[in-house]
C-alpha cells in the first residue's frame, strides 16, 4: 500500500463528496435534457455543479446563462468554467466580473484547447493570459473565487514528461489554485501513483478523480485520445461485440463505473467528481451504490391553531 493510499483513508463512517460536470445546451431538446439531469442528480446534494466553456469562447454566453440560472432557480453551488483562450485579458476579466456578479463564487481554471482543432498547437493570445497559471492569478486578484484545476494522472498530451506536467500543477497552485480536478481515468492505480507523485512534490489541495461513466464506448475512446487517457485491453474487450445492442451495453457501463467507484471509496477516496455529458441515470445509481441519498425535504411544520 503507497503512503498517500494510507493517508487518505478514513474511517467508514467519512461521507461522500460528488460532484457533477455538465455543459452547456446548443437547442430546447438538449435544454430539457440538461435540466431533467440537474433537477434528477441535485437532491443527492453535490458539492457544486461545473458547466463547460467551448474553444474560443464559443459558448460563453450559454454557459454564463446556465450557471446563472443555477444560482437563480437551486440551491446548487455552481463552478464556471473559463479558458484562455482567443480573449484578451480585458475580455476575460468582464467575464470573471460576470460571474462575480452573477453569484458565481467558484471558477474552473483551464488553458483551454487550440482553436484550430485537436493535435494543433496552442498559441496564447498575445493580448490575453497565456496559460491557465496566469488565468489562476487573475480570477484570484479580481475577486475571492474559489479556483479549481485540471491535473492529469496520465499527463497532458503536450507534457514532455509526467514530472514535468506535475511541475505545472504546482505553478497553478502556487497563483492560487485551490483544488484539482482530475482528467477521467479507468484504472484506479493510475491515479494512486499519480497522487503518490504530487504529494512528493509538496502539493497538498484535494486532487480529486474525474470519473467518466462509459455509456458509449467509441465515443470514450475518442475523448481519451484526444486527452491521452488510456483505455485498457479489459475495457475494450467487456463492451466487445454490443456495437448494436444499446441495453446490454447499459448494463456494462454501470457495472465498469460501479466497480471503479466502489473501489476508489474503498481505498479511502472520499471526494469524486462525475462527467456527466448531461445524463443523469447511471450517475445517480453509481452514487446509490456508494451510499449517497435524497436529501430528505423538510417536514411541513405544524400552524398552530
């Protein structure tokens, strides 16, 4: 057992954090189907709710509108996520300043990805923040946001080395960073040494493992080629031959995320943040089974008479 399993277990009675990523709705059908996810998940009480930002920008707007409308219309506690990307440092402080005047009091902190598509290299504007460190600095000089990260147990793609990708989460959270939020993973022991190696380093905010439950393999396996996760030889092989059989596929997929969930509860994770892609079925059984509930509405109280 490596030092940071043993550090971070706690006893059995330590509850369960999640949290839930979801973006931000491009029609009226994927509209009704965002907010059927939230209201279905919001009652299990996560921690905060993120929303996605497109490249460029390209859904500043719509994701402003759905974070606002969480503040306005929950009791949700919503992260708005931010990139560096084609803005200049003034455009992105009038969002920062939106947000802040939204409600918002919780930003995900993100370089963000070429515009010119995956496998282009990332040029920072020259007017703008040109790395998510930067960005850290100014969403915490313009106000006290909490600031969450990206870290990646696999390393980021462009990263010459995992060490070297540990050194830049280290710069995010010397600029302020205050927590990380992992890329996805499917095999737990990847995250261990991962943690193992960023607590050498004297990285002590919570890094919290990003689960995606698989409900479509070939779209799984595209998302992590494009964030250099890998997709184990067993993973491939249990959803092998259900190309057309959608409700067997269903049932792998809760058993895969079951079994990884369970297991990172069981070595003493007690923190776990969901990409939802705005479906919320095989989310909420997952947290079921590791003991989360309805939070119970309050009892009508009695009118005196």
């Amino acid at each position: 057992m490596t030092d940071a399993v043993r550090a971070s277990r706690q006893t059995d009675k330590a509850p369960i954090s999640v949290s839930f990523e979801f973006f931000p709705p491009k029609n009226e059908e994927m509209e009704k189907q965002l907010w059927a996810s939230i209201d279905r998940l919001a009652p299990l009480a996560p921690r905060f709710v993120s929303v996605t930002y497109g490249a460029g920008g390209s859904t500043r707007e719509r994701t402003h509108a759905t974070v606002s409308r969480i503040v306005r219309d929950t009791d949700l506690h919503p992260a708005a996520h931010l990139t560096c990307v084609a803005a200049t440092r003034d455009e992105i402080d009038e969002v920062i300043r939106g947000y802040g005047t939204a409600g918002v009091k919780h930003i995900v902190a993100l370089r963000g990805d070429p515009t010119t598509g995956v496998g282009t290299k990332y040029v920072p504007h020259e007017n703008g923040y040109a790395h998510a460190c930067d960005l850290v600095s100014g969403i915490r000089r313009l106000g006290d946001f909490e600031v969450s990260v990206s870290a990646y147990p696999e390393k980021h793609p462009e990263s010459p080395s995992i060490d070297a990708d540990i050194d830049y989460l280290k710069a995010k959270v010397d600029a302020g960073a205050t927590r990380a939020i992992t890329q996805f993973f499917f095999e737990n022991d990847v995250y261990f040494r991962y943690l193992d190696k960023v607590r050498a380093k004297g990285i002590d905010i919570p890094i919290v493992p990003g689960i995606l439950p698989v409900t479509n393999f070939k779209q799984a396996s595209n998302f992590a080629t494009r964030t250099g996760a890998s997709v184990p030889s067993w993973l491939l092989k249990r959803f092998e031959g259900l190309d057309d059989d959608a409700e067997t596929r269903k049932l792998i997929a809760a058993a895969v995320a079951a079994e990884q969930v369970t297991d990172l509860v069981d070595r003493g994770v007690t923190d776990i943040h969901f990409y939802t892609l705005n479906r919320a079925d095989l989310v909420y059984a997952i947290c079921h089974l590791i003991g989360l509930r309805p939070k119970a509405a309050e009892a009508p109280q009695a009118i005196a008479v």
